[in-house]
C-alpha cells in the first residue's frame, strides 16, 4: 500500500509544480532545467510571456479610445501602426534576466509578447468599432422614430 501512496505522489509532483508556476508564485521564477534544448527554451520563454507579459502601455486603449471617438476610419492607421511594432524591453515583465540572455528563449518570449500585444490592440479596435456602430445605429432608429 506504501508503493501505492508513492507512486501516486510520484506523479502529482509535476502537475503540482506547473500549477503552482501558474497560479501561486508570488515571486517572479521561471522553472527552468539545466539541460533545455532549444525547442524547450521556446516553450519556457512562450509560456512565461503568456504568464508574465501583460500588455500594460501596448496601444491597446488609445484604440479603444480613438475608434470610438473620431471613428474606426481614422483609429485603424494608428491599430497598424501599434501592432506591427514589438513590445518594448521595459514592458517585457519578464521574470528571469538569466533566461532572457538565452537568445532563443529571448526570441520565443518576446514573439508571443508581441502576439498578445496585437491581440489587445486589435480587441480594443474591435471593441471601439462596434461600440460606435451600435451607437450610430441606435440614434438612427431614435432619430427616425421621433421624425414620424
């Protein structure tokens, strides 16, 4: 029965320690292994941007912002300029500078920062865009109900 309880233990270590690198580390550590190949170093630099990289200053309100006020016309030069540019180092939030001296780590980690950085932007056209079509279309049928 003992071998039982230690097989079973055996096999939750690493479960447990991918769920607590995602979820309960206070502390900015990356689980990194000695011996990473390169395809390793990708997944761990992927996986910690898409745990550590926010998004914060990447464009995504003023979109928000400017497809709602002056209009989806003249915000989606702005939404293609922002997303085709890569986050800067600053708001890379990466949580070990070890890690990123690693150039495919580094590679891997700032390519998925840049993925979510155009996705917010992208979102946040969206969002404005529809906004302002229900708003436009809403008066419009407020406007033409008053008039009859």
């Amino acid at each position: 029965m003992k071998n039982f309880y230690v097989i079973i233990f055996l096999m939750l270590i690493p479960n447990s320690l991918l769920f607590c690198q995602g979820k309960f580390l206070k502390e900015k550590d990356s689980i990194s292994f000695v011996n990473q190949s390169i395809s390793d170093y990708c997944l761990q630099g992927k996986l910690d941007a898409s745990l550590y990289y926010k998004g914060k200053n990447s464009g995504g309100a003023w979109t928000l912002g400017l497809s709602i006020f002056p209009g989806p016309v003249f915000s989606i030069v702005p939404a293609i300029i922002c997303s085709s540019t890569e986050p800067r180092e600053k708001n890379l939030n990466f949580p070990n500078p070890n890690l990123m001296e690693n150039p495919y780590y580094k590679a891997c980690y700032i390519e998925q920062a840049h993925k979510i950085k155009k996705r917010k932007i992208w979102n946040g056209f969206a969002i404005g865009t529809i906004s302002i079509s229900v708003l436009y279309l809403v008066s419009s049928q407020i406007t033409a109900a008053t008039s009859e």
